[in-house]
C-alpha cells in the first residue's frame, strides 16, 4: 500500500483524490489521508500558486515524520478569469468564501468574453529524496450565465469546459475527474514517484 499525505483540510479534495486514484488504478494500492489536527496549515499571500503549495508543504514537513508516508503532497489551485486579467486566481478559495458564485458573475455581468482556466498545482515530497518537485495540470473553458448543477464543489457550478454544455457541477464527478486540473497534476506527481520506485510496475502515462 502506497501512503499518501495530503497536505488540507478540505475533506471534499480527499474524497477527489480517493476517486482518481480508484478510477485509474485497477489495483487498491493507494492510501490518501489528510494531516492530524495538530499539524498546523500554514498559507501565505502570493500571485503565485507553486510559492504558495511549496511554503506550505516545507512548513508541515517540519512538524511531519516522513518515514510513515511515501509521498506528502499539498496543492494550490485557483480560478483565472480571462475578462478580470487572471482575478481571482491564487486568491479564489478567499474569494469563493467572501463573494461566492453569484459574486463572481456579478463581476462577469457586462463582459462577453467568459473564457477561464482552472489551474492546480501540485509540491510534493517523496520518500527518501531530499528534493521537493512541482507538477501542475490546467482545464480550459468558460464561465457560465448562472450557476447550474449540485455534483462537486467551488467554482464547478459556473465553470464549462472545452468541448461540453454543461458546468462541471452539471457533468457529474466521473467526467471532472477525467478532465480536471487536479487529476493531471496528481497524476504526474504519481508518475513521477512510480517511476522512482519501481521499473514498470503500475507505470501511467499522463501525457
């Protein structure tokens, strides 16, 4: 069983994870948990999202024993508005809480180009390497007119991907995960440790 710490304290990111790793893998090989309460999450301010999810995984790495745990990961991601010059970006779980869906597409309101990306960034730290890596995935698509669906979580009831109608809270779990920012990112982050500590065994491809 590979262990895996992942660095929130959001269970709904967990649960994600869980799924990807279910949906990619015949094999139950993988073990996600999320840090014990006493381990503090240490963000800081940034514009940039790999800043912020390396701070974070090097401040919890000194209060973490890295024998129990085969990769520890922590991850930033955010949504980038074209039409508001990239807002909110790093800033987007601040401003989901303080604003919300319907604040967003307020600021939308008179601006025909709804185009946004949704990016993830991965740090992480695996077992026995002394360096700590990056990995990122993005997803492409546009802002909704309002916000439609009840599946996910965020910004998922206002954001359509490239190539689909609907909102990813429309889609179901199964097609985000599929498509999503997070799962590219984590996958090359698993590629990665796969392929440090084994040969072929279990070996993906997510080019």
């Amino acid at each position: 069983m590979i262990k895996i710490l992942y660095i929130t304290r959001n269970m709904n990111k967990i649960r994600e994870i869980e799924k990807i790793l279910r949906k990619l893998f015949k094999e139950e090989i993988f073990s996600v948990e999320a840090p014990s309460s006493d381990i503090e999450i240490i963000e800081i301010q940034s514009d940039d999202l790999a800043d912020i999810a390396l701070y974070t995984l090097r401040k919890a790495l000194e209060k973490i024993n890295m024998e129990k745990w085969d990769i520890i990961m922590r991850e930033d991601s955010g949504l980038f508005i074209e039409a508001l010059n990239g807002f909110p970006g790093p800033y987007s779980s601040y401003v989901y809480k303080k604003i919300g869906l319907d604040g967003v597409l307020k600021l939308l309101e008179r601006h025909e180009n709804r185009r946004a990306f949704f990016k993830a960034v991965v740090a992480y730290k695996i077992k026995g390497i002394d360096d700590t890596f990056i990995s990122s995935g993005e997803v492409y698509g546009v802002i909704s007119r309002e916000a439609r669906g009840l599946e996910g979580f965020g910004f998922d009831p206002i954001f359509i991907p490239d190539g689909y109608d609907k909102t990813f809270a429309e889609l179901g779990e199964d097609i985000k995960i599929m498509l999503s920012h997070r799962t590219k990112a984590i996958l090359k982050a698993i590629d990665h440790y796969l392929k440090t500590v084994s040969n072929k065994l279990y070996h993906i491809s997510v080019e």
